[in-house]
C-alpha cells in the first residue's frame, strides 16, 4: 500500500495556473454564470470605492463652505451607491452558487465512470480510501474555490488595482508609499506558494490513507472484534491522525505566518500614511477631503488585501486536489475496446488458451511469470477443472478470460476470436464468473443476482436460485425484494456465496468461469447445489477452480496447473494413474476437504 509521501500514480509537479486550467472542460458549460458571478463582484466593489469620493468631495465642498443644502445630495448619492452594492453582491452570490455544484458533480460523475473503466489492476494498487478522498473531499474543495475562491480572488485583485489607481490620483507620493509596503506581501505570498503547496498535498494524501484506514475497520470490524484487536487498531488510527494533526497545524502555522504579513503590513502602512498624509495636508499639498477620501478608499482595499491570504492558501489546496483528481484521470487504461473490434457470430463456447503467460508489470524481472506458457483448449459444452496447489496461479488464469487483466504474451480466444479483438461488452456477456470471495451490493437479491443479466424475467431468475439452492432468499422479510447489506454482510458466507452463483448462471453466458465457487458451503448444500450445476454445465462451457476433490467430480476433464504451467490433462481416472504430482494435489483437497467437514461438524 503506498504511503502518504509516495501515493500511486504521482504526476510530475506543475504551476498553479497550468494545474487549474485543466478544469476548465468541465467548468466550461458553468462559466456564463461564473464570468456574471465576476462582473458583479466587480461592480460591488467599484461602487465601494466610489463612496470615499463622494466623502472626499463632501468634506471638501459643502462640509467645508457650510451649506447644508448639498450635505442631503451627497447623503442620497452615498445611500443609493450602499444599496446598489449590496444588491451587486446577491447577484454575485445568486450567479456562483449553482453552477459550482454543477461542476462537482460532472467531475464526480466522470470519476466514477473512469474508476469503473479502469483495470483491475489499477485498483489492487490504489487504496479506496484515496480514491474516496478524492471524489469527496477534493470535488468538494475545487466546487467552493471555483463558485468563491476564484471569483473573489479575481474581485479583489481588480479592487486592489483601482483602488490603487484611485489612491495615486488622490496623492502620487501617499501611493508610492502604499506600493512600496506592498512589496514584502508580493515576497512572502511567492515563498508561501512553494511552502503551502507541498503541506496540503501531504495534508490530503494523509487524509485519504485515514480514510482507507477508518473503510478498512469498518469492513474488518468482525475480525478486529473476534481476536481482541480493537486496540490494536485505534493504535494504528490514532497514529494516523495524529499525523495529519501535524500537518494541519504545519498548514495553520503557514497561513498564520501569511496572516502576520497580511495583518501587519498594512497596519504600518496605515500609519506612516497617516503621519504623511497630515504633513502633507498641513504644507498645503492635499486637502482635507484628499486626506479623508485616501483613507476611506484604503480602509475599503484593506479587506480586499486581508483577504489575499486565504484566497491564495484556498487556491493552492484547489491546486493539489486538482492533481489529485487528474493523477486519477490521467491513468492509462490498457484494457480497452479494440479499433476494429470483431464479434462472435455464432457463440458456442470454444476456449482455447494459446501460450498465454502473465506477470504483474511492477514484478521484478527475476520474477518467473505467474502464468508461464499456459495452452489449453476447452470444446464447447464441456467441463474442465483446473486444479492444483496454492499459488500455482489458478486464479489468475481464471481472471485472464474476462480481461480482468491482460495475457503479457500469447492469447485467449472464444470461438476463434481473440479476446482482446472483443468490445468489452460483448466478451463479458459470452463470459459470466463467479468468484470464491463472492462479493453483493447493496441492493435487493433480485438486483444482485440479475446484475448480469437485469432483463431476465422471473423464471429465469427462479431458476438460477434453485441451482444455487439459494431458496433461502424466499425466507428473507421481502422475498427476492429483500435489500441485502453492505456487501452482503448481513448474510453467511456460504449464503452471498450461493446468491453468487447464482448470479453467474442468471446471466447464460456462452461459458461459465468459477473459481472455487462452492468452498463456503457445507456438504450436503455443496451436493444439491453440484446435482443441479450439472444440469447447466450439461450445455454450457465451463472452466472451475477445484479446490474440493467433489468439484472435480463435476469435470469433463481436469487440467493440472504447476508453478504456472500446465503439466497434465485428461480425466481424473487418468490422471490419478498417471501424474505423481496429480495424486498429491488431490490428496491435499481431500485432507482440506475432510478437515473442513470436521469444522463444520464440531
């Protein structure tokens, strides 16, 4: 599992800006509303600014010649420039708040759809809780930058330039003074950028290793419970967490160091121009309405200039999220739909396996291949076990059919076509599996088990559970409309193992993939349930893990799997008389098997 310094998939660093811009073909459709989120932003501040000038001009004018007439214009006129700001910024919010949930969702949707395309390779490195992170808690702080972040940061800057521009035309000299104490924020903004950015990336990796440590606990909780190791765990938690507390308070002390700057600075700035503007004022160089218009316009851009610095930390956590997302988005998916794909016109469930070898692609070169030179025909209609000891890549080979990964050489083809010349679509319909860990959804039984197949109707649907003898289902408070748990955790294993097979014969593949599907099962459920398989296996294509010397019973033929290799084919008659090494294997499930029905007994 990659830790939280070297996540999986880590792309090479690049500019703020360059990071950014990549979200604008998602945030495109939403942008007419973002650009009218900006323009009366913008207005709300220009009228803000206007407001110290029509002080200045009071203080000059009418306050200083006493004519009380023109105090009530000037009163309207600043009134009038208070409401329309305040209606300037609604629209400014009514303009951003839709369409920044708009873009979240588009980019979770499209993050969805790449994490389901992606290999299964792709998810045994990834930890879920980085993912989840990811299209959680980064979608959400990228929605808030672009409907706020972005919007006041580009509302502000402008502020700060006019305003400045309205400063240096009140004084030249008081404006160079405000431009000069400026400089050291510009200075430490460009260092905190550096700092920050790397401090919230470790922030959100570290929260995304805590998420998958809190998914793992939950999942695991019967297990942590059953041996006592819920200590064990809050250990590990706790280390984690106390982790990121570190790297949130590093995040704080960044942000306070900016704040200092961001306080400080314009507090000195604000009295040495005092100090000045009252020489000036007293030589004669600005009037008082000068004097109080300058600092009525600097005390509006003084929220503007404080507000740099969340915006900017807001803007780089938005950067790093945006890497993360797009280190997901930009994974090259290697197991697609061909160009030119073909079709299986006639589909009768010939499988042949041609010198097929398979290797991890991060294996060490010293390595030998999981499955090294594998060739294997299977005719249409009839069972093949595939048996031998643990590791000898059984599994994997079953996984190879489906292109649940791809052959690293050689081929696999069903009736003549290469699976890979197959849109993934089709082949996974000629093809249904049912794995030894059987895995439900939170859905009804009837979900579940017509996951493959959901226009089958109901006698196919009744028929697939009496093979699996899963007629349990009809006991359950609903029937077949019963919502299992999460994960069909809220069943036995050999009860979700059951409503998997299920699953697989619902679907009438051409040929039918299972890997050890009957190892949870008792034995008298184990034989009812092969007493019915053989009815389908009878007209269907089947390739099965055997780790049970009974699954075995079900085959046709039985092809022996060695350190990668097939070593032996034939019956198991023949093979008993022939292949030393097939005696041992079938010893070895018989003493599993016999040993397992000790368990269940006792």
């Amino acid at each position: 599992m990659p830790d939280s310094t070297t996540p999986p998939g880590r792309s090479t660093p690049v500019g703020t800006f360059a990071a950014i811009r990549r979200l604008y073909s998602y945030a495109k459709p939403a942008m007419p509303r973002i650009y009218l989120g900006m323009i009366t932003g913008l207005a709300a501040g220009i009228v803000a600014l206007l407001i110290p000038q029509v002080l200045r001009g009071l203080v000059d004018g009418p306050l200083q010649s006493g004519d009380s007439q023109q105090i009530w214009p000037a009163f309207t006129l600043v009134l009038a420039l208070g409401i329309l700001e305040a209606v300037m910024v609604f629209l400014r919010r009514f303009f951003v708040l839709t369409p920044g949930t708009h873009i979240e969702a588009r980019m979770r949707n499209a993050l969805y759809t790449k994490l389901q395309h992606l290999p299964v390779s792709f998810h045994d490195r990834w930890p879920s809780g980085q993912l989840l992170s990811r299209a959680v808690s980064d979608l959400n702080l990228i929605r808030r930058w672009i409907s706020f972040g972005l919007v006041l940061l580009v509302v502000n800057v402008v502020m700060i330039v006019v305003g400045f521009v309205f400063l240096f035309n009140i004084s030249w000299i008081l404006g160079v003074l405000f431009v000069l104490c400026s400089i050291p924020l510009w200075i430490y903004g460009f260092l905190f950028e550096n700092k920050y950015s790397v401090v919230a990336r470790r922030s959100q990796d570290q929260a995304g290793d805590l998420a998958t440590t809190v998914e793992e606990s939950v999942h695991g909780i019967r297990v942590l419970k059953a041996f006592g190791r819920g200590k064990y765990a809050l250990k590990n938690f706790s280390h984690q967490a106390e982790m990121l507390r570190g790297t949130e308070i590093e995040k704080a002390q960044a942000i306070a160091g900016i704040w200092l700057w961001l306080l400080l600075v314009p507090d000195v700035t604000f009295a040495l121009g005092l100090l000045g503007g009252v020489w000036l004022a007293v030589n004669g160089e600005i009037t008082v309405g000068d004097l109080v218009g300058f600092f009525a316009t600097a005390t509006v851009l003084r929220w503007p200039v404080e507000s740099i610095g969340f915006l900017l930390s807001m803007t780089f956590d938005a950067r790093t999220a945006t890497d993360r997302f797009f280190e997901v988005m930009d994974t090259e998916n290697s197991i697609i739909d061909p160009d030119e794909p073909k079709t299986v016109a006639d589909p009768k469930g010939r499988l042949v396996f041609d010198n097929v070898h398979f290797r991890y692609q991060d294996s060490p070169e010293r390595v030998p291949d999981i499955v090294n030179g594998v060739t294997l025909t299977i005719e249409p209609g009839e069972t093949m076990a595939l048996v031998g000891l643990t590791g000898s890549g059984k599994s994997t080979l079953t996984a190879l059919t489906t292109r649940l990964y791809d052959v690293t050489h050689g081929s696999i083809a069903i009736d003549g076509v290469d699976v890979r010349d197959l849109r993934l679509t089709e082949l996974r319909t000629l093809m249904a599996m049912a794995f030894e860990d059987a895995t439900l959804f939170s859905a009804s039984v009837r979900d579940n088990v017509l996951l493959g197949r959901p226009d089958a109707t109901a006698d196919d649907l009744a028929e697939a559970i009496d093979i699996a003898q899963a007629s349990f289902v009809h006991d359950l408070p609903d029937g077949v409309d019963t919502r299992v748990g999460e994960e069909g955790l809220s069943l036995s294993g050999g009860q979700r193992q059951r409503l998997a097979l299920a699953r697989a014969v619902a679907a009438k593949p051409s040929v039918l993939v299972l890997d050890d599907p009957l190892s949870a099962l008792d034995v008298n459920t184990e034989a009812l349930v092969e007493a019915a398989l053989r009815r389908v296996l009878a007209s269907t294509t089947a390739l099965i893990v055997a780790h049970r010397p009974s699954t075995v019973m079900l085959a046709d033929r039985v092809a022996l799997l060695q350190d990668g290799r097939i070593t032996a084919v034939g019956t198991h008659s023949e093979l008993l008389a022939s292949s030393e090494h097939y005696r041992f294997v079938i010893s070895s499930l018989e003493d599993e098997q016999q040993q397992s029905r000790s368990e269940v007994s006792s």
